[in-house]
C-alpha cells in the first residue's frame, strides 16, 4: 500500500500495467516523495512510446529545476536523474552513457531499498542550480499532463 496517496489520475494510468510493475512505480514515487518533502510532481504519458514519465521538481518549472524522474516502462522502472553524470555513486547504482542523464533500473519493488538509491535522490535535491519555490510547499502539487481526449477509448493494457 502505497505511503503518499498517489492521484487517482495516475493510478487509473497504472491499470495498463501489469500489478507488479504498476506496484514497483507506486514504491518507487513513495521513495522519492519521502526524501524530497512538498514539491512539483508532474505526471506526463508519452502516448507513442507507452511510457508514463512522473517528474519532479523544486519549482513550477519543471524542466529546469527537475531533480529525478520515475519512468514508467512495460517491465520494469527507472529512477532517472537529468544530471546523474554528476552524482556521487558509491554503489554503482547508475546506468547510462549520455551526456548528462543517468538512471537507477527498477525490477522489483525490493530494488528501491537497495542501499544507496535514496542518497542518490538526497544528492540530486541539492544540486546548486535548482530553484526554490517563492513560498515553502506544505504538500505535494501534482499536475496530470496526461489526459486523453474524450473522444478516444479507454487504452488497451500493454500485454
């Protein structure tokens, strides 16, 4: 049961997936949100690539100020990082070859309490060039990018 009630927008986006992958998302969000206190949340569902992206940040500008990203795959989940690069990673937790972006595989629920994930998050939180928020966030403010038009059926689940 997940600790931060996630929205039912997102959950109602989870049905495609299979209750396992569904339930490593929803660990993996209660992980994040457990180590960045009150922030921006931003659900965005990439319709091409059936991928759910969950981004977040100090600010309302969620590309400059994002700190990680949970995205949402077929089989498994990633806890990725827009300047993973610069991470300190003791552990070897980090995936990736681009230039900037590193990401932590997610294949089971048990993996987000690897040791090391959430200094991973607590480092990326306090990257130097994030903005912060006008006034101190008092709870999570989650905004869902990924509404389909009313005119389109309900998606099909993924397998």
């Amino acid at each position: 049961m997940p600790v931060f009630k996630p929205p039912a927008g997102l959950v109602d986006l989870l049905r495609r997936y299979e209750p396992d992958v569904a339930a490593i998302a929803l660990a993996t969000r209660d992980v994040v949100l457990d180590e960045l206190g009150p922030c921006h949340e931003t659900v965005f569902q990439v319709y091409r690539n059936n991928v759910i992206s969950i981004l977040y940040s100090t600010t309302e500008k969620r590309m400059k100020d994002n700190v990680c990203l949970v995205v949402i795959y077929r089989d498994h989940v990633n806890l990725m990082f827009p300047r993973g690069v610069d991470l300190k990673d003791p552990r070897a937790l980090l995936e990736g070859a681009g230039k900037a972006m590193r990401h932590v595989k997610m294949r089971s629920t048990a993996d987000i309490g690897r040791p090391g994930v959430r200094q991973l998050i607590t480092q990326a939180k306090k990257r130097p060039d994030l903005g912060k928020p006008d006034r101190p966030l008092r709870k999570v403010l989650t905004l869902l990018k990924a509404k389909p038009a009313p005119s389109q059926p309900a998606l099909p689940r993924l397998f």
